[in-house]
C-alpha cells in the first residue's frame, strides 16, 4: 500500500477522478429532479435514464480513439476542461424551462459522458506505462472504490443542493467546478502521467484490432473470448436488475418486514456499497491471489442463494448479508479484469480493451433493468428469479469454455 501512494501518476489520476465522478453523479441526479419539473416527467425521466446509459455504447470507438493519440495527457487535460465549459453552457441555458432546452441540456449531458469514457479509455496507457505490475490491481482497485465512494457523496449533493436552493443553474456551475478542479489536478501533476509512445508505429486495422484483442482477453483470463464476453454480459444483466428486484421484493413484504420499508432500503443499499467499496480496495494477502474465475463463481453462487431465499424463506438479514458478499466480489472482479489485461496486452491497444468492456456493460444493462423487471411486473416475481438464476448459470458455464489453444 505504502508503494501505491507513492505512485504519482495513480494521485494525480485517482486525484482527477475524485473530483470528477463528484460532478457526474452530482449531475446526473439533478438531471432526473430537473426532468421531474415538466408536466410529461415520466416521459422526460426515461429520456434520461435511456441518456445516462447511452455513452457507453461508443466505449469502443472511443477506445480506438484514445489509442490514436500521441500526446494522450494532453487530449486528458483539455477534455477535462472542454467538460466544464460545457457545464457553465449548460447552466446558461437551463434557467429556460421548456421541452427543447431539457433535450439541449440531455445532449449535453451525453455528451460530457462520452468525453468522460474517451478520459477513461487515456487513462488506461498511463496505468500500464507508470504504475508497477505489483501494484497495479491494487491501483485500479483503489481508484474504482473512491470513485463508487464519490458517487453517493455527489448524488448526495445533488439532492441537498437542488432541495435547499431549486437553482439548476448553480447545480450546473457547481459541475463545471468539478470538471475544472480534475483538469486542475491533472495540469499539476501532468509530468506523471505522460507516456512515450512510438510514433513509428502504425496502428492496427480494425482486423488486426480484433485479433490483437481476442490474443489479451484469452491470455488474461484462459477462457474463449466469445465465451467471456458473454459471461460479462449476462452477470452485468443480472447486476443491472437485482436492486430494483430485490426492493420490489421488499414492498411486497409490507409489514413481515423486521423494520420499515425505507429504512430496509437504506440498510440493504448500504450494504451493498460498503462491501463493493471493501471489495475494490483489498486486493491483497489472499484476495490478491484469487482469480477473476473463483470471484464470479462466488458471485453467481451469492446471488443464486438470495433469489433462492426470496422464493423459500424470504429473510431479510440473509438478504443483506447476501448483497455485502457479492458487492465485494464484484468491486474485486473488475480490477482484476483490467489488471490482467494491462499485464499481457500491447500498449497500442489498451484504450480499445478498456473501451470494449465498457461497451459489452452498457450493451446487457437494459436487458437486467428493463427486461427481469418486466418480467417481475408483467409475469410473476419467481418467473423473474428463476429467469435470473438461469442467466447466472449462463455466465458461469461461460468460464467453462477453454481457448482453442487449450482445447488443441
């Protein structure tokens, strides 16, 4: 640990992330009680919700994109304040209340989004460059628990801020500070996170693109690239789903519940967060040893359990004690992920890998948020679980399923 925090180039990135997951969670949850403000909120709501999703869809383009790049801590430090130069726009523009600013304003949102997963994707280089494979996991594990961490502070805000004050245009001025504080820490320590990149190297065709990245993911985890990529699409879709499912479950209880409603919400969230956040920050002693396989494989069975409750016995306490084991395998599944890859995969392709995982999640959230809970509502509640379990089962037979080079 003492290794980690003398890693520059992990503060100054980690530093930029605090400041900036602050403004995007702040926002992102004024940007839904903004929308409840017209007559159609419903409609505006799912516009929003649709939006908040959407970037992630161009990970990949995006992470070829990063991957381009010579001068990447350049191309980071300017989009950082490119992001709040929008939000002082958009605080401009949100003071009109009407239909086609809330849709100017969306688009701005979305776009700021995609500025901010074309950050992430430049990231991935410096970590490789800079950042010691000993500690590498440990970084990214860090990074992401004060990012998750920085999330509830910045919904948190957002509802205090629009609540005390009703000004949107100081919440969008408020997230143009938080963008110009990351660019900020970035500028300060930019000597850190520049990486040397060989202009004589071309970079690959899309073929090769390809090639290159079914070699690292088969190579970081020994499974088929096909069989992997389904096994994180098919966990994120149950993940996607299990907190609208499991709060539906605990409406239903009514009065069998051991304490009020609200109160079991909070409790079963908090849970969750404090075990994902211990889960992305404990890569060590035995955790460091434990594979991304043995981690999903820990979730899946989690996961299965609780549903397996909510069908039989429907206590409670199990199901909290349920969402802290799998919040902690899942704030260890994605640093090990990344890390492995970074370990095996060539520096002219990092930005595409990073790029094409956040694509694969925000391709399978609709199919949990949407689709299980239709289920849930339309069908029956068990018909949602099984339908679950199934989907868990799915993504763990994918672990099953060798490379090619394995199979010969």
């Amino acid at each position: 640990m003492r290794a980690l925090w003398q890693n520059r180039t992990f503060l100054t990135l980690t530093g930029a992330d605090f400041f900036e997951t602050l403004g995007i969670s702040l926002f992102n949850i004024v940007l839904l009680t903004y929308a409840k403000t017209f007559t159609d909120a419903k409609v505006l709501i799912s516009i929003v919700s649709v939006a908040t999703v959407l970037p992630g869809v161009f990970g990949m383009f995006t992470g070829r994109l990063a991957d381009q790049l010579v001068a990447k801590h350049r191309w980071l430090i300017g989009t950082k304040f490119l992001q709040a130069v929008l939000y002082v726009l958009l605080a401009q523009l949100i003071t009109v209340h009407t239909r086609a600013v809330f849709m100017v304003v969306v688009v701005i949102n979305v776009f700021s989004d995609i500025l901010g997963g074309f950050s992430s994707n430049l990231r991935m280089p410096m970590l490789q460059a800079k950042v010691p494979t000993t500690i590498r996991e440990e970084a990214i594990g860090v990074n992401q628990g004060v990012s998750t961490f920085m999330q509830i502070i910045g919904q948190a805000i957002g509802v205090a801020l629009i609540g005390m004050t009703g000004d949107y245009q100081l919440a969008g001025y408020v997230n143009a500070g938080t963008f110009l504080l990351a660019g900020l820490v970035l500028l300060s320590g930019q000597r850190s996170i520049i990486v040397v990149i060989n202009r004589a190297t071309t970079q690959p065709t899309w073929r090769r693109l390809l090639a290159q990245i079914k070699t690292a993911f088969e190579a970081s985890v020994g499974v088929n690239v096909v069989a992997l990529f389904g096994n994180i699409m098919l966990i994120n879709a149950v993940g996607a789903s299990i907190d609208a499912i499991i709060n539906l479950f605990l409406l239903s209880q009514g009065t069998r519940l051991p304490i009020s409603f609200s109160v079991a919400v909070l409790i079963t969230n908090t849970i969750f967060i404090i075990g994902m956040i211990l889960g992305s920050v404990l890569h060590m002693g035995i955790f460091e040893s434990w594979s991304y396989q043995r981690f999903v494989w820990i979730t899946i069975v989690t996961v299965t359990g609780i549903y397996l409750n909510l069908m039989t016995w429907q206590n409670y306490w199990l199901v909290v004690f349920g969402m802290g084991i799998a919040g902690f395998c899942m704030g260890q599944v994605n640093p090990k992920l990344n890390a492995s890859l970074l370990r095996v995969a060539d520096a002219e392709i990092v930005g595409s890998l990073q790029g094409l995982l956040t694509s694969l999640s925000a391709i399978s959230l609709p199919i949990g948020s949407i689709g299980i809970v239709l289920v849930y509502n339309v069908v029956s509640s068990d018909a949602a679980y099984w339908l679950s379990i199934v989907l868990l089962m799915m993504s763990g037979s994918c672990l099953l399923i060798p490379t090619r080079q394995a199979r010969a």
